[in-house]
C-alpha cells in the first residue's frame, strides 16, 4: 500500500435539505430536518455529531440516495458511494473473502491482501459472519466498503457498542484506509474524540427538528494533530454542545 495520499479531485458533496418530514403512527406529519445545509471539499472529511434520534441516520440515507422523500437537493462525488451501516450485514451463508468479493468482484488479489492487511483480517478469509466477534464483523464491514474504492465514504456510527480499546485500534485502521484512498467521506459519532481524530469538518445538530447548530473547521491536519490539540479540541466542542443545550 502506497504511504502518500493519491492526487487528483475526487468531488464535493453538497446537501442542501430544506424539509424531511415523516408520519407518525397517530397520522400527523412530524418535521424531523429543518433547512440543513453544508458541503464538504474535495476529500474532507466530515462528521456529524447530535443528539441520538435527531436524525443523523435519516440524512445519510438521502445523501446516499436510499431515502428520496425530502425536500432539497443533494450534489454527490461522481462515482461510487460505500456506506458502513450500524449492524455489519453480512451475508451468513457467506465466507468474509465473499462478503467482500460479492460487492467488488473486480477487485485484484492484491488489492484484496492488502486491504485484510490494514484490518487485520488475513486470517479470517473463510471465516463465515457467525465465527466472528461483533469487533471482526465491523472490519470486514469496512473492507467491503473500501473494496469497491468509493468516492464518497458515508459512515454510520461504525464502532457503536464496542469497548474502547477496541474502538480506538479499529478507528486507526479506517484513519490509515481514508489516508491512502482518494475519497469524500461523512461520518456519523457519538464519540467526540473519535469525531476530532477522524474529521477535518465537525458539524453539531440539535434536537428535532434538526438543524446545523455550529460548524467547526479543524484547521490542523489529522495527522499533525498532537494529544494536547485533540484534547483542547475535544473540551471545545463538548462546551459548545452544553452551550447549545
């Protein structure tokens, strides 16, 4: 795997919702986003942090064009769209190399390698899902992801229910993977620390109906960042949200 970043312009993505609405099992209509709008550069990474039903799912699913019911327009990256879901969903009847040739079938063995490299999965090529613990079904997520080598990346809370130690390690490897690969990417986080480290853009929303509340531009590379940066950044966002409250 090549350590320098590829060149060249992958897109940017621009989200423009002025309404998503839903009906409720009573039959009102219920606004859930309210005039979201914000747009990342070429290969920035974005994420966003809110409240837990505010609706941060919900957007990377218009963005990813699986939810058409809003009102707005939404501009993508040309080109492939991966997505790593909350659950892994993976096939069960399926080996992890399969998993991962299924949605990239043109992918070349070393290709394949050295992505299992990066994840640590060189020995579980013929594992199937139900041999694996919820931290191995997350990496062969990502590998799925990765392996079609999408120009936007969206990402939906992809280390939710796992210890931190655990968490930290796998967190790395997607750093390493987005390093290497040109790519727009939008995460989705509970996780402050995780949302500094990974993000170049941070996006704070409110409770519904939602809307942008701050945007925080993280002017330091990620890679540059020092602990005591990440540290200052971590407490700076966490008083905004508490101010925000």
């Amino acid at each position: 795997m090549n350590d320098a970043r590829p060149v060249g312009e992958v897109g940017r993505l621009d989200v423009r919702i002025k309404r998503k609405a839903f009906t409720a099992a009573a039959g009102d209509r219920r606004e859930l986003l309210h005039d979201m709008s914000f747009a990342l550069a070429d290969r920035e990474v974005g994420v966003l942090v809110g409240p837990s039903g505010c609706g941060k799912t919900t957007m990377l699913r218009i963005i990813a064009g699986l939810d058409r019911d809003f009102e707005g327009a939404i501009t993508r990256p040309p080109g492939r769209i991966g997505m790593v879901f909350q659950e892994p969903r993976l096939l069960p009847w399926r080996s992890v190399e399969d998993n991962v040739r299924l949605v990239a079938p043109g992918i070349d063995e070393a290709a394949l390698a050295s992505l299992f490299v990066v994840l640590e999965l060189e020995g579980y090529r013929r594992h199937y899902p139900g041999e694996l613990s919820l931290g191995l079904a997350r990496r062969v997520a990502l590998a799925r992801a990765f392996a079609i080598e999408p120009e936007l990346l969206l990402l939906d809370e992809p280390y939710a229910s796992l210890d931190a130690a655990l968490a930290r390690r796998l967190r790395e490897q997607l750093a390493a993977l987005m390093e290497t690969r040109a790519m727009t990417a939008l995460l989705v986080t509970h996780d402050l620390e995780e949302a500094v480290r990974l993000g170049d853009r941070i996006f704070l929303l409110s409770t519904r109906p939602t809307r942008i509340v701050a945007e925080l531009p993280l002017g330091v590379p990620r890679r540059a960042r020092t602990e005591a940066e990440v540290a200052a950044i971590v407490a700076d966002v966490a008083n905004r949200i508490a101010l925000a409250s």
